[in-house]
C-alpha cells in the first residue's frame, strides 16, 4: 500500500508530481494526480481502447465534485487555470492511498468522504464509489458534474457547435450520451436521486506539465449532466461510466472481483519483499489482449505496444512472475507479424500496418525465448511453434533484410542505411538521426550472438544436430571477430559502433549488454573492465546515462519542447530498464559475495523510494543525467519495471516466485 497523508497532499507541487494509474488489460486507462488535478492531457478516468489494445478515445476527462452540507457547498475538486487554481479541493484531502485501488479521503469538519475507484478488466469501464460518514444529523448531498472529451488521446477539445449535447435516459439509473457520430457512446450507470441534463463548457483548463513540454495545454470540456445524490440515511453514492451498458448494482461485485484478481497477482513473490511485489503488481499493467493473444504496452501514458519493448521486457513480467502462459501467448502473437526476419518496431494506434524500422527487436525475441526456456523448459513448445520462426529469422539476417541490414563475413551483423534510426536509441528529428549507429552497433553484435547461442542450444534439444552445428559455427566466428574489431584497448572498454574503419569510443551503455546476456563474447577480464568504465561514467541508481558527461555532446537535462527533448533523449538521459542489465554484469564481473550485493541493494533502495515519487508503484522512462535525476517521459515504463524486477530475483536479491 502506498499512503500519503496532508504532509504531502497539501502541498500543491509535491501533491501535482504524485500520479496513479489504473488499467483495464485491453489498452484502456485512468490516470491522474493523487489530489484529483489532471496536470497532462493525457489525465482521464476513462481513456477507452476502442481496437484494443489500440484505437483509444479520452472519453471522460473528470469528475466535479461537490458536497453539501446543510446547505453549504464544499468543493473537492481541483483545477488548474491561467494563474489560478480553483476550486482548491485539495485544501480538503486528508489522506491517499493505493489499496489496491486509488482511494480519497476528504475531510470537512466532522464529515468524512472517500472516494474509491478502479477499472474493470477486460471492459472499458471505471466505477467510481463515494462512503460518507460521521455526518450524524446533518443534511449531505453530493453533487456530481462529469467532464467530457470525446477525443484521440494525444489531443485535445475545446468549445465546438458539432458536440450533441442530448442525455439519453434510458431510466431512473442510466443515463448516456453521444456528442460525435463518429465515437463511441458513453454510459452512466448510478444511483442518483436527480439528474440535471442541462449541459455547460468548462473553459480554459490548463495542464501545466504539456506546458513545460512545449505543447499545447488548454483544454474546455463539457458538463453534459449532474447528478445529485440523497447521502443522509443511506452514507454511499455510486457511478459506472462504460462504453457499454453498465449495471449500477454491480459495483460491489465488480470491486471484490477486481481486487481478488489483483491480490492474486502478487500471491506469488516473497511477502517479506516489498519491492519485488510492488514491481510484481505494476507488472500486471503492461500485459494487454491483442486479438486472442496478448502483447505488452510499452508505457503510459502515450505509448501503444512496440515490438522491441515487449521482448525486453517479457522476462521480466511474466517469466519472473510464474505467467509463463502469457509469455507463450506474446511469443505466438508476435510470431504472426513477423516479416523478412524483423518484429515490428511498433503497432499505430489508428490501425495502419506495423512499422519494422528496427534492427534489435527481432533479436531480442530470441533473448525472450531463452528466458521462458529458462523458467519452464517448455522446449516441446518452442520446438512446434517457434523454432521455425526463429530460423527463419537467422536466415533473413544472413543473406540480408530492409535497411542493409545483414551479416558480414565476419559473422557480424551490419546495417547500411543511415537515413533510418535503427536502434533502441532511436531519436530522430526530420531527416536528422539524432545518435547515428548505422554500421555494426555493440548490442546488436552482443544479441546476435545470443541468438545463435540460443538457437544451438534449441536444435540440438529438439533433435536438430545439424543446425546445432551450424549456428555453433557462426558463433564461434562472431566471437572471434568482435573481440577483434570492438575491443578498444585504450580506453579498456568496447566500441560503441563500426563503421568502415571508423571506431566510436563514445561512451555509452550499450556495451553492457555484452556482459550481461546469457551468452557473452566477453572473458572475465574484459567484462569486469567493462563494468568498471560503465559504472565509473554512466552508472546512477535510477540507471544508466545513454552518454557520458564528460562527452562534449552530453546534456544533462531532458526538458524543453520536443526539438529539445528529442535532441537529448540519448545523449545523456538516464535511461531506468538499463539498470537490469547493469545489475546482471555487475554481479557477473564482481561476483555474488556481500560487497557486490551490498552495493546493488544500496541502489535499489533508491529505486524503491521512486515508487511513492512519480507513477505511483511504477518506475519512470527516463531521468535526466544530472543530479538530482528528475524522472521524465512515461510516468509507469513497461520495460523499467520488468528489468528492475528481472534482475533483483535472477541475481539472488530476492527470492524467486513460487
């Protein structure tokens, strides 16, 4: 549970950076602050997955909330506008929590509200209930006034003549509306005593966190109805709002259903572990339905699911956690859309068809599937469903793919198009690649190695020798090689990429992952000395830098518009999913005695501050590179969980799940 009490929700900037999240398995979301200010635009009780895990419509921006006591009007809510914040219901908090629900209480002299709500897995659907109590003699009504969007969730509303304002009754408990032909209805189930259905614009919200992004940040939303509910004699107040037909009566179930789900999640990690279960349930938010399958979103708020994001962090949010069904499902699912030996770098929201500019996502399957063999040695599966996938994937990457990219004789992989960002550090600004790797990237060399290794390892458990033989070859080849051309002896560490004859020593993380993966090209010498010159420039306890300070094109803060987020986002960021890797090498060059673990655990107590800091539960995208590392991007990052969790229970920090 987390819990914050009027230290910190009466504190308007330290309430404002604090933010929950809620998810409902199919893509849809609710997010907001933990004093009810939605600071992005992406803030909203019910952003619907209308093609789940795709297609999603901000629907229902927020609640109004009024209470009347005795005839006096308490506001609870709380809002931003140009110079002022108003109503200040946050004045009014006194407590927040996450158990396992977002859950309010307010205070008004000697009456008390909380306010609870969650959403329904499977459905877009959030249910938000109100508890009154010690109200004794006194007159308590509640007056709630929905805020509606009715948008694409990157955009944003304001007043327009097109919006239909008719509320549909369909009786004394359901109400629902239609604003746009084009998008879906909107349902509100209740138990209201009336309903107003005059509607009204609320103007000139301001989101002041899209302000400091360098976007557009004020938003008018519209009050299609008010609902006003009789608290005295009855102390409760529910309402559903559901793109499909909700019944108000259901709440309490939908609420024990979603919470036993939810305690069962956790119900695996050590108890006495509090980290590794709080990463264990915000793992579960990551993992949505596509079609009859399931994929991973990458992050919220903005992010769909990307292939390169899913295979980083499948391990770590199923493997680790016992869900070696759903590892499988992702596998098959996106075994379907692979094409010329690549994984779609990501799925557009709107439907269009995937985009396979990338060079590493189809290699990092292959690092997913060792990690379930790893867990299950469910070899039986991977040999009737996967094996050929696989091997078909080596084979585009010998005899060559999309951008150049293709095997050279020297075993080592190589991509030719400079155009094109190709790696996970990917930033691109026009026609400008912001970090160039075109050429042999480390990583890449480093996953294609695992590659092979996984694959001899495969063909000859199922019977292949042949194969077993083949890919043994290459390997053997490609470690030779890189050994030869990354190994920069000045500097004691790896290059970061080849081109030609020329060498970038810049220093960067991406050589760590030739220590950590399973299968390592690296000796002990070499690998500790990598370790060591990742730790002594990149390392912090929220990540690694994506670049050194003492490099001249270093910048050490991401902020400004998104030319300026865009030209840091890998020239010195911190980046958090690199702290599981790091941890892997690390335990790997020093080994596991009490100073190594001493050192690691010393930073994950940073990390497990985070979880009260941000996304509530979650760990953040990224982080500047200088002190004090503000956390930025994606509040709740699908890939810094699962690594972070990943690497806390392989190296032996925690016990494994059950």
């Amino acid at each position: 549970m987390i819990n914050f009490d009027k230290e910190i929700l009466h504190n308007f900037e330290a309430a404002a950076s604090r933010e929950w999240l809620e998810t409902n398995g199919i893509g849809g979301f609710a997010c907001s602050t933990v004093i009810g200010l939605n600071t992005r635009r992406y803030h909203a009780l019910l952003t619907a997955a209308m093609h789940p895990p795709a297609g999603r419509v901000l629907l229902l921006s927020k609640i109004e909330e009024t209470v009347i006591i005795d005839g006096q009007r308490f506001d609870l809510s709380t809002n931003q506008f140009s110079g002022a914040v108003h109503p200040r219901g946050f004045e009014n908090i006194e407590r927040f929590r996450l158990d396992p629900f977002p859950i309010f209480t307010f205070a008004i002299g000697c009456v008390q509200i909380e306010k609870l709500l969650f959403m329904v897995h499977g459905k877009n659907t959030t249910v938000t209930e109100y508890r009154v109590s010690e109200y004794g003699t006194r007159s308590v009504q509640l007056e709630l006034r929905p805020l509606i969007a009715f948008r694409n969730y990157h955009a944003l509303t304001h007043e327009n003549g097109s919006l239909d304002r008719t509320v549909h009754i369909h009786h004394e408990k359901l109400a629902s509306i239609r604003p746009y032909p084009d998008q879906p209805g909107l349902f509100f189930a209740h138990d209201a005593g009336e309903v107003n259905s005059q509607g009204y614009w609320y103007k000139n919200f301001e989101y002041t966190l899209e302000r400091e992004r360098g976007l557009d940040a004020v938003e008018d939303l519209f009050n299609p109805l008010t609902m006003t509910f009789a608290i005295s004699g009855r102390g409760n107040a529910t309402i559903i709002a559901s793109t499909e037909i909700p019944d108000v009566a259901m709440a309490g179930t939908l609420r024990r259903q979603e919470h036993d789900r939810r305690v069962q999640i956790v119900s695996h990690p050590a108890e006495e572990d509090d980290l590794v279960r709080g990463l264990t349930a915000a793992a579960d938010q990551y993992i949505v339905s596509r079609g009859n399958q399931n994929t991973v979103i990458a992050g919220y708020p903005w992010f769909t699911d990307w292939g390169r994001d899913t295979m980083i962090a499948l391990p770590g949010l199923t493997c680790v956690t016992g869900r070696y069904e759903l590892a499988r499902s992702i596998l098959r699912e996106f075994a379907l859309h692979i094409d010329r030996g690549m994984l779609p770098n990501r799925f557009p929201d709107t439907g269009e068809p995937p985009e396979y500019n990338t060079i590493d996502a189809a290699l990092w399957y292959f690092e997913a599937v060792r990690s379930l063999l790893q867990y299950s040695d469910d070899y039986p599966f991977v040999g009737a469903h996967l094996y050929p996938v696989l091997a078909d994937i080596i084979e585009w990457h010998i005899r060559g793919t999309r951008y150049g990219i293709k095997m050279d004789a020297d075993a080592l992989i190589a991509s030719s198009d400079p155009d094109v960002q190709l790696t996970w550090m990917d930033a691109k600004i026009g026609d400008w690649v912001v970090t160039p790797r075109t050429g042999k990237a480390v990583e890449i060399q480093a996953l294609w190695y695992n590659a092979l290794r996984t694959m001899e390892d495969i063909a000859g458990r199922i019977g292949i020798p042949d194969d077993a033989e083949k890919y043994s070859r290459l390997a053997d080849l490609a470690h030779r090689t890189f050994n030869e051309l990354f190994w920069n002896k000045e500097a004691a560490c790896l290059y970061d990429n080849v081109l030609a004859e020329k060498k970038d020593g810049a220093m960067r993380p991406n050589q760590i992952l030739a220590v950590s993966l399973r299968h390592s090209m690296l000796n002990r010498e070499r690998a500790t000395a990598v370790v060591k010159a990742v730790d002594r420039d990149l390392f912090t306890p929220y990540g690694l830098r994506s670049l050194s300070p003492t490099d001249s094109g270093y910048i050490g803060r991401y902020e400004g518009d998104s030319f300026k987020r865009d030209s840091s986002y890998h020239q010195g960021t911190v980046w958090a999913w690199m702290l599981g890797p790091f941890i892997d090498a690390y335990f790997r060059a020093y080994g596991n005695g009490k100073k190594t673990r001493d050192y690691v655990q010393k930073g994950l107590r940073v990390v497990s501050a985070h979880l009260r800091e941000a996304g509530l539960g979650h760990i953040s995208e990224i982080f500047d590179g200088d002190w004090p590392h503000h956390p930025r991007g994606c509040f709740a990052q699908a890939w810094s969980v699962a690594e972070i969790l990943r690497a806390i229970v392989e190296n032996g920090l925690a016990r494994r799940p059950a």
